[in-house]
C-alpha cells in the first residue's frame, strides 16, 4: 500500500474515534427556575424609572399614596393657623418690640406723655397690639390729662378682663386682654359720666385702625339739598 494511502486511513480512524469519545453535541441547559434573590443581579434605577412609567394609571396612584409624604415643605400648623397665638415669652418677643413685650406680658407700665396715643383724636378702633382683638373706640376716649390714653368704656364686657392688683403696695384692679391675656392697664372709678370709669391703657398695648371718612358729597347735590 502506497505511503500516502495509510496516512489518509490513520486519519480518518481519528476522526472517527473522535466522534465516538465525545459523543453529540448539546446546547448548555437553562434552568428556568428563578435565581435566589440574592444571587439576582440588583436592578439598576434607569429601570425602575422605566417600570414606574409603564404602570397603569390605577397602578401608579396605588404606588403614590403609599409614599411617604414629604415635610420638608410643609408648613407646621401652628404656623398656618393665623389663629393660634404665641405661646412661650420667646415666640411673643419675635413679634412685638421690647417696650410692647415687656408692657403686655411683663405686666409693665410705659411713661406718661411717651405713648403714641395718649393724644390721639382721630376717629377709629383700639385693637389688641398682641391679637388684634378690638378693646376702645375713639367714641369712648377722652382727655384724663393723666397722660395716657383713657376711656370710659370698652367695645364690650367681654373683650377685657378686670382682676385686682395688689402690687407695688396698692390696691388696683387690672385689665386684661380677654383673648390673649395681654396687659392693658388699670381701671379707676374718676372718670366721667356715664359710667364714671377710667380705663387708663398702656400705648404700647395698643394698635389703632382710623376710620374711614366719609366721602364729600358732590358741590351740585350740595347745592341741591339747599
């Protein structure tokens, strides 16, 4: 047999046995059971951003009100709620100067002839300077020349409060905001008629709203009237 003949049998004998020892070739199976949750490769934001689009509508509003919500914004109620007063004396001096704070809630007394209304005759409304609420009319002032603005009367019986006052070694009686329990003043019985009262109220305890005037009639209907 020629040389070449036997190379070309040699050959194809490997070959075959080849294919014997190894046998068919397979594809690699794959499980189709789910991996472990922690040898699941972690699903990256983008995808979960695209997940949330995908949802239904019902689907994302269910997701959106089991967030938490969010407080960095929102305002704390008692701040929201124009009603509520201060409380503590530090929330009370954020809002008022110190001759208000320490007249209306340290029980002070500011000097005669220094208020910025003991000589005030406009016509309007006295108003609690630390809660607005309305105290005196102008209707009911008058000139006590004691130097602080006076009155005869409040708006109503409700809107202050009269305690006795036994400090500085007198017997007074106090008024006080009823509302917010600011310090007004004293009442005294020398005033005029009718009801021979003296409501001497601090200034700095005080705001004044002045009333809106009338507008003047036209000079052609004044005429007119004549």
């Amino acid at each position: 047999m020629p040389r070449w003949s036997m190379m070309v049998l040699c050959t194809i004998s490997t070959f075959v046995g080849l294919l014997a020892g190894c046998g068919e070739a397979k594809p690699p199976q794959v499980s189709s059971e789910p991996k472990p949750a922690a040898e699941r490769p972690a699903e990256p934001p983008a995808s979960q951003a695209a997940a949330a689009q995908s949802a239904s509508p019902e689907a994302a509003k269910t997701a959106a009100s089991a967030e938490p919500a969010k407080t960095e914004t929102q305002e704390p109620a008692a701040m929201s709620e124009k009603r509520d007063l201060p409380k503590t004396d530090d929330e009370w001096r954020k809002i008022l100067t110190k001759e208000q704070f320490y007249v209306t809630r340290q029980k002070g007394t500011e000097r005669p002839w220094t208020g910025a209304y003991w000589n005030n005759h406009k016509a309007g409304t006295y108003r609690c300077v630390c809660c607005g609420e309305e105290l005196f009319t102008s209707d009911s002032k008058f000139d006590s020349g004691c130097g602080w603005p006076s009155y005869t009367k409040p708006t109503k019986d409700a809107a202050v409060k009269e305690t006795e006052d036994r400090s500085h070694g007198m017997v007074r009686t106090e008024v006080t905001c009823t509302k917010c329990g600011a310090h007004l003043g004293h009442v005294f019985d020398d005033g005029p008629e009718p009801t021979g009262l003296r409501y001497c109220i601090n200034s700095a305890s005080l705001t004044f709203e002045e009333r809106a005037k009338k507008p003047a009639e036209p000079k052609e209907e004044k005429d007119a009237k004549k």
